[in-house]
C-alpha cells in the first residue's frame, strides 16, 4: 500500500529547540477493521533516533502520517 490511503491523517512540529525531560516508548496499534495495509511512521530531523534526557536538540522537526484502507463490510 502506498502511504496514501483512502483514509490518513498527517501532523507535523518545528521547532528552534527542544528537550525532553522524560522518554518514552510510543506505538501505534490498528484496531477495528483497519486493512492489512494500515500504515503509521515518522519522519525526523535534527533529532537522533533515540532522545537523551536533559538534552536540548535545535533546528528539529518531525512528520507523522497514518494511513489505512478499510476492509470491506462482509455482509
């Protein structure tokens, strides 16, 4: 599936600086009658792919998208 389905969602943040004070794990999880071709990423730069506690990153930005296609009604 291409990441334009007929149904997606994207966001996005810039940023001249940012820290994080606390981490996390995060995920994205497709309930309901979302397609085997449901989709979720990011997109970042100026941040590495793990965040340190404490550090203040500058000039960042990151894209998120989701998209999925519904399975047919099987009625």
């Amino acid at each position: 599936m291409s990441d334009d389905g007929p149904i997606s969602f994207s966001s996005s943040v810039r940023a001249d600086e940012m820290t994080f004070h606390d981490v996390r794990d995060d995920e994205v999880t497709f309930h309901g009658d979302a397609g085997p071709g449901s989709w979720a990423g990011t997109r970042r730069e100026g941040l590495p792919d793990e965040v340190t506690p404490g550090v203040t990153y500058r000039q960042v930005q990151v894209d998120f998208r989701i998209a999925t296609e519904l399975e047919p009604d099987e009625r």
